[in-house]
C-alpha cells in the first residue's frame, strides 16, 4: 500500500491549511497517510524531529512511502533521508515552500537544523523523485531556494504564484497541484 507521510513545519500542526484536505484526498485514492505532530514546534530540534518522522515511516515498505514536507518539513525529510541506511529508499519526496539552508531573512529559531551540512549525494541516493513546489510571493522563504532542490537533487520545480508560504494565513486550505504530482509519481 502506498503510505504518504506529511510532515508540518515550524509552529505547524496535522490540523492547519492544506494538510487534512490532502490527507482525506490521498485516503480516498488508497493511500495510507500519516500526519505526525511533531514535538516542541516553537523550539524544533532536528533529532526530535527526524526520530518522529522515522518512527511514523517505521517498518514500511520504503519502496511505497511517499514523503511530503512544508517548510521545516522539507530540512526534516532531507535530514531523514541522510540517515538512512545504504539500501534503504522511499518512493518520492514532495517538497513545498522548503529550504534546506539558512537564507536571507532567517531568524533563527531552528539552528539544530543548520548545525551539520547536507551530504547532497547521500540524500538523492535514498529518493529517486524530488519535486519541489514553490509560490513567487512566499512572504517567508525566497524562491531562489526552489532552485537549490533542483541543482543539488535533479528536484523537478514547479513554481506558482499567489500561494504565499502555503498557509493557513493565505487562504490556502487545498492544493490540488500537490495531489496531482503525488497521484501521477
């Protein structure tokens, strides 16, 4: 069985913007989904984080998880991902609004993230397919970070407009871009 695992971002809950309406829209395809509450959002730690996210994948057969980040999301799944074993894969990797470096603007607040720098080759060899989904108008993260999943994954980018940082704060409670890509892998 397919299994997506949505994983929310900084001060983020399972229950905000567009997460329930994907987690019902993959249920009603046959998907498994997961939406973990990830521990202490106003104060993130990378371990933490990325323990919650492989105890939610768990013993899954990897080849059918579907991975899908917003924004502290996305560094938690790259940084799952540099965990993994040498064998180990997952399906796909959808990453919205991410970054996976500190950028201009960055006000701290989840430095454990920063700490280590990504081992690139190590990440893309646990995922065959990045998607990276952006809008020009996030008020929160530049898109020139879209253009870092692209260079440094082969991360297929789609930008769109008029999304803002996919939250809750800018009317965004679906997202059919984001189940298309998902249904379509």
């Amino acid at each position: 069985m397919k299994h997506a695992v949505i994983v929310h971002g900084f001060k983020g809950a399972p229950d905000t913007n567009w997460k329930p309406w994907l987690k019902r829209e993959l249920e009603a395809g046959g998907f498994r989904v997961d939406v973990p509450t990830m521990p202490d959002t106003e104060h993130p730690d990378v371990s933490a984080w990325v323990d919650m996210l492989a105890r939610t994948v768990g013993g899954a057969d990897a080849e059918e998880v579907y991975l899908i980040g917003h924004s502290l999301g996305c560094i938690t799944i790259l940084k799952y991902l540099e965990s993994l074993g040498n064998q180990q894969k997952v399906k796909a990797c959808v990453f919205v609004a991410g970054f996976s470096q500190r950028f201009d603007g960055y006000e701290g607040g989840h430095d454990s993230f920063f700490a280590k720098s990504l081992d690139w080759e190590k990440v893309k060899s646990h995922c065959d397919t990045f998607i990276a989904v952006h809008s020009k108008d996030d008020q929160n993260v530049g898109f020139d970070q879209l253009k870092i999943f692209e260079d440094n994954l082969g991360a297929k980018a789609i930008l769109v407009d008029g999304m803002g940082h996919f939250g809750s704060a800018d009317g965004v409670f679906e997202v059919p871009l984001i189940k298309e890509v998902l249904v379509n892998i």
